[in-house]
C-alpha cells in the first residue's frame, strides 16, 4: 500500500534571470546549440514578462511525498501512468 500526501509549494521568482535559469536548468530543456534555442528563450523571457507583477512571477507548484515500499509505489505510479 501507497500513500501519497500532496503540498503546495509554489515557486517564487523575483527576477526574470532566475526564472530563465531555471527554466533551463531542467534535463527536459532545449540546450544551447538545439534547434530553436533562441527562440525558445524569447517564449519563457515573454512568459515572465505576460505573468510577472510588481516585478515578480508566483508559479503554481505541487510536491508529492510517497510513503510506502518502494514496489508498492512502482505499482501505484503504473496506475496512474507515470
């Protein structure tokens, strides 16, 4: 048996850097050098941009917790298409 707790934790970003770098930072992220790099930097600078106020982004974010053994939580994951 699985449980899984769910918690808010919204990401907060004061400056437009550290969101492009995050954005970036992700293993999923274009690359310097791929296709369409530059543009893909023009779509998250205008993210911020559309969605920034008084200088800051707030970015809705869930962390899930499992508690369980690790099969159990292999199984519960197959179940819900992960």
């Amino acid at each position: 048996m699985v449980d899984v707790e769910e918690f808010d934790h919204p990401l907060f970003y004061t400056a437009k850097e550290d969101f492009i770098n995050r954005c970036l930072s992700g293993s999923y992220s274009l690359k310097e050098g791929d296709l369409k790099y530059s543009r893909y930097l023009e779509e998250i600078s205008d993210l911020y941009d559309q969605y920034e106020t008084d200088g800051s982004l707030l970015v809705p974010n869930k962390m899930a917790v499992y508690f369980g053994t690790w099969n159990a939580i292999r199984r519960n994951d197959e179940k819900r298409g992960i």
